[in-house]
C-alpha cells in the first residue's frame, strides 16, 4: 500500500487524558468546539481537521478509510503521545474503526458517534459514487444546499453546517465520498477491539438508523451506548452537554474518576 500521511492542521485546548475528537464528512473540526469546552479541565482536547478539510492540506486521490488512519496516526506521533482516547464522528468513526484494526496498542478508548461499523451496501455505494460525479459536475453547493436538512432538523445547526461546508473544496468532497464508497466492513473486527467504547447514537438520526448504534455496542466486548433522545445525526452540536456527559464518563473508565 502507498501511503503518504499528511500533515494534518489541529486546534487543541485543556489539559489531561489526551482525547482526540475527529469530525466528520463534509465539515471541520469546529463542530466539537462546544464539547471540547465542556471537557477541558479533564482532558487535553485535540481536534483535528482531516485530510482536505479545514485547514489540513488536501491530496488528489481517494481518502481511504486507512488513509485518513494513518493521517491521525501520524499526528498522534508528532504530538508524542503513546496512547489516546479517539473519537471519531460519523465518517471519522469509519476511519476511527480503521485505526482501531490496524493500531490497536495506540488507543486507550474509542468514542464512535453517530456511525456504523458496516459497509455501504451496492445500492448505498452506488448512490454514493452518484453523488460524487454530481458533485464534481455542480460544486460544493450541491452538498452544502442538499445535505443540511438530511443532518439535523435544528434550522440554526442546518444554517451553520451550510456554512461550514460552503468552505470545503469539491476535490475533497469528491475524494472522501469515494473513500467511504470503497470501506471495508469493520463488524469482523469489533471483537478483538479491548479498550472501553462508547457509541453515542441520536435517536433521530436519518443518516444511520438508530439500530445500527444499538447492534455496534452489542459487538463490542467492552462498549456501551448512549442513545440522546433529542439528537439527530449531529449530537455534538444538538446535544453537546449530553455528548460532554458520555465523553466524561469514557474518559473516567480509562483514566480513572477524578
Ligand atoms: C458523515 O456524516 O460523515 C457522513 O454522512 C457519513 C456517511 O455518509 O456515511
């Protein structure tokens, strides 16, 4: 495999358990702001913007799964840090899954929020390299007009997320829509996972349905969920207390209760 990391861009604040918080597609780091706060005191908050988003350098070809692992894995050892908490939204709990597979003696605790451990099936996967030729043709306003609504029903959040996403660049849209497309199902893997998992689910979530969270902290030996009845695919901006309150509590079966 040719792997090339990138040097990935990052905001940090706090100090304690380093725990990484890894936004998903098509936004940046700035969606965990909220949580980062409420975590600050007991953790060092590192967020991260992906390959091609933010002000992370971007790459023309497609953001695998692995990729975007070997992204993280790289800034974990810039930063010098021997483990970490990751917590990865969405697509980035599929990269956060990868990392987990391939570097299981990195992690201390996982959080996957609002994602799934399967692959896209061939119709969802269709779909997907549908949109992206649609994106490619229409710009990153295709996306930006079409999938706020999808993502929460907060009309606040939706004009935020609009904005956001505004910002990106449709070659990144483009890369990582393939990216997710060509992932590889992550569920023969989640046994073998050893360190304490929360999986952090809206209930109203119309990206991945709910079940999906419920049967992932099933496979996990040592996983729970957390199901945030108000939140929809984007708890962290929705919910952020209740997703500060499930964080807390990862951190405190890895690093102890203060
Ligand atoms: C995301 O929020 O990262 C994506 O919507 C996930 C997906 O499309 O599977």
């Amino acid at each position: 495999m040719n792997i090339k990391p990138v040097d990935l861009a990052y905001e940090e604040i706090g100090q304690g358990t380093p725990v990484l918080l890894v936004h998903g597609f098509p936004v940046d780091h700035t969606i965990w702001l909220q949580v980062a706060e409420g975590l600050k005191d007991e953790a060092r908050v590192i967020m991260p913007d992906l390959r091609g988003f933010g002000d992370s350098p971007d790459s023309n070809e497609v953001f695998t799964m692995r990729l975007l692992a070997e992204d993280l894995l790289a800034l974990i050892d810039r930063l010098k840090l021997e483990k970490v908490v990751l917590v990865g939204h969405s697509m980035a709990g599929y990269a956060v899954l990868a990392f987990a597979h391939a570097y299981p003696n990195r992690l201390a605790g996982l959080g996957l929020v609002a994602t799934q451990a399967d692959a896209d099936t061939p119709e969802r996967r269709q779909a997907r390299l549908v949109t992206a030729r649609e994106t490619k043709r229409r710009g990153v306003r295709y996306i930006a007009d079409g999938m706020p609504s999808k993502l929460t029903q907060n009309v606040d959040i939706q004009q935020q997320l609009h904005e956001n996403i505004m910002k990106c660049r449709t070659t990144s849209l483009v890369n990582a829509l393939k990216g997710m497309a060509d992932r590889s199902d992550a569920n023969p893997w989640l046994a073998a996972i050893a360190v304490p998992t929360v999986v952090i689910a809206g209930r109203n979530d119309q990206t991945i349905p709910l079940q999906r969270s419920v049967t992932l902290a099933q496979m996990l030996s040592k996983g729970w969920l957390v199901e945030i009845p108000e939140a929809g695919h984007m708890p962290m901006l929705e919910t952020p207390q209740e997703v500060v309150s499930a964080l807390r509590q990862l951190i405190c079966h890895v690093a102890g209760c203060g």
